[in-house]
C-alpha cells in the first residue's frame, strides 16, 4: 500500500536564490518556500528510499522510493497533466 505521507527538505547553496518564505502564525495557514533551484544536474534515488533533485542552486530530497517515483510518473503522464520534465536523465537505483 502506498504512502500517504512524504517528508522533504529543501538546502540551498546560498540565500541568494530564496525569494521568498512566509510563515503566518495561524497553524492553518500555508507555508511558502519559494526560490530557483537552477539547472538540473541530477535526479537519483539514494538507498531506495529518498528522491534527490541536485541542481546548481540547492538540492531538493523527498522520501520516496523509486517505485513510487515511477508510479506518480507514469500517472502524471497518463493524466494529460503535461509531459515529464526529467530531460531523458535516468533516476538510478
């Protein structure tokens, strides 16, 4: 059965590529991180358990282990959401 809860992190090589982060007070409120992460170096699965999106400005980690990765991907591309934005790279395993 397929996870319902995915942790993340998100590290950025400098301050300079944060544009914004807004955290209200009220717990219901969204939280919002936004910056540029850059060019895509990399994406992989480190020890089956964790996706990393390397870029030049920060690397983006979800826990999510490949085959979760392929089944999100391949529901994205049946669902006409838009095309898969890996530029042909392989996630490796």
């Amino acid at each position: 059965m397929p996870r319902t809860k995915h942790a993340f992190s998100v590290e950025m090589r400098s301050r300079e590529h944060v544009k914004r982060v807004s955290v209200s007070d009220k717990s219901r409120d969204p939280v919002i991180f936004e910056g540029e992460l850059g060019e895509l170096n990399e994406l992989r699965i480190i020890e089956g358990v964790m996706l990393e999106v390397d870029c030049a400005n920060g690397v983006l980690r979800i826990d999510m282990t490949k085959e979760e990765y392929e089944r999100a991907r391949k529901a994205g591309s049946n669902s006409g959401r838009g095309e898969s934005t890996n530029e042909g790279r392989e996630v490796s395993g």
